[in-house]
C-alpha cells in the first residue's frame, strides 16, 4: 500500500512539473521553444528563464529581450 501511494505521489509531481512546463511562453529567435527545451535553458543557464521573447546572435554570442 505504501509503495502505491508514493508511487502516485511522484506520478502526480511529475505531471505537475510537466503541466506547469508547457504553460511557459519562451521564444528565441521567433520560435516558441517547447516544454523540454525551456527545461534544457533552464538547466544550462542555471536559473529560471522567465516567460518571455529574447534573441541570441549565434554568430557573436549577444542576446536580449
């Protein structure tokens, strides 16, 4: 019984973490990234990208909003 509760408990924060992902609002360069990419720049960047439009120039590195 227990391993069945915690066993819904990490079903259920996985799909929260999940839903809350895909209600996020990031584009690059004009191309709204999905859920596992904002969780990529995120975990690269070591922070929470806000929501937002932001561009990179790849050739030099600069970026803005």
């Amino acid at each position: 019984m227990k391993t069945q509760i915690l066993t819904a408990a990490c079903v259920t924060a996985c799909l929260g973490a999940t839903q809350a992902t895909a209600q996020r609002f990031v584009v690059v360069n004009g191309q709204r990234l999905n859920g596992a990419q904002i969780q990529y720049l995120d975990q690269v960047s070591c922070t929470y990208v806000p929501d937002g439009r932001y561009w990179i120039d790849m050739r030099t590195g600069m970026l803005g909003v």
